[in-house]
C-alpha cells in the first residue's frame, strides 16, 4: 500500500492519490487519514442501513438514490469524508465519479475510535453543506440513532430514537429503526 503524500492535499489531489489505494481513507484539513479497521457490527449495520434507505426510497417512490460507502464528500477545499451511506437527490452522475457532491442524507456508524470526530467535526462538515438536510448518526452498540435535521435558519434539530420510525421529509421516506441493527 502507498504511504500518503506528508504534503498537505487538497480534495482534487487526494481523490487523484486515493484511486487504487488498499484501504479507506478521508482528507481532514490536507492531511490523509487512514480509517481504522472495521468491526463486524460496523460492517452488518452500515449494510442494513443502505439497504433500509434504498428500500424506503423505492416503496416510496422518491426521486433520490441511496450509495453505500466508498463515494467521498467534498466539505471543503482540504478536506473530504467518505460516510457510511448517504442518500443523493438529483439526476445520475456519471459513473465514474469519485465523489458525491451534494447529498441530501449523510448517515455515519459509530466507530469507538471515531465517535468523538462523528459527532462534532463531522457534523458541523456535512452541515456546511447546504445540500445535506439530515445527518443520522448510527450507534449499533446502544442500537439507538441520533437524527440531526436542518431547520429553519441555522437551526439544527436533534432527535434520538430508539425504536418505532423515522421520518425523512423531505424526501418523504419511513424507516423502521429496527431494521438498521441485527436482531438479538
């Protein structure tokens, strides 16, 4: 596996450098972050939740798409996050493209070595955005998530669920919170 560059990059350079890479990395202020190995939970949850979100999408009609994880997210000049699933309204992109850059529904699994960078970093990032409407971070372990949605203004609106539906609207999507976890 190639060492990254000790410069710092910006997005443009850092998906030129990614492509071909073993591995998973993001661009946090020019500087690339390897990210840390994956749990099996991590794994079956990010899975179950893209697979809840097409579903949602599909029985709901809704002209939006959802991707699993491997698309970055450019947030700003230098830096760049590759979330665990996300929801992007709009026409195709072509197919060959490396990035995302405007989705509507950004969802992150927790990680116990990046639960901290989830919840503030990465929050305020994909809330820069002014494409992004809901920011849903996923805790397999406490089987709870925390569904952050833009308001009116600069307002974000916090929730946290532990059972029964979510409610996206836009685009007018249902989740059962249940089917995001394995059952126990």
């Amino acid at each position: 596996m190639s060492e990254p560059a000790s410069k710092l990059m910006d997005v443009d350079e850092f998906l030129v450098w990614e492509e071909g890479q073993e591995g998973r990395w993001e661009l946090h202020d020019g500087v690339v972050v390897a990210m840390p190995p994956e749990r099996l939970v991590h794994l079956e949850t990010k899975a179950n939740v893209y697979m809840s979100l097409a579903a949602a999408i599909h029985n709901a009609k809704a002209p939006c798409r959802a991707y699993p994880d491997g698309a970055a997210v450019r947030i700003a000049l230098r830096t760049a996050f590759e979330p665990d699933a996300l929801v992007r309204w709009g026409p195709p992109l072509p197919r060959d493209a490396p990035e995302i850059p405007d989705p509507f529904i950004v969802v992150e699994v927790l990680s116990p070595s990046t639960e901290a960078f989830d919840r503030g970093m990465k929050l305020e990032g994909y809330f820069s955005l002014a494409s992004v409407q809901h920011y849903l971070i996923v805790d397999a372990e406490r089987r709870k998530v925390v569904h952050h949605k833009r308001g009116p203004g600069d307002w974000i609106e916090t929730r946290i669920i532990n059972a029964g539906q979510l409610w996206l609207d836009p685009p007018r999507i249902d989740l059962a919170i249940e089917s995001f976890f394995e059952p126990v």
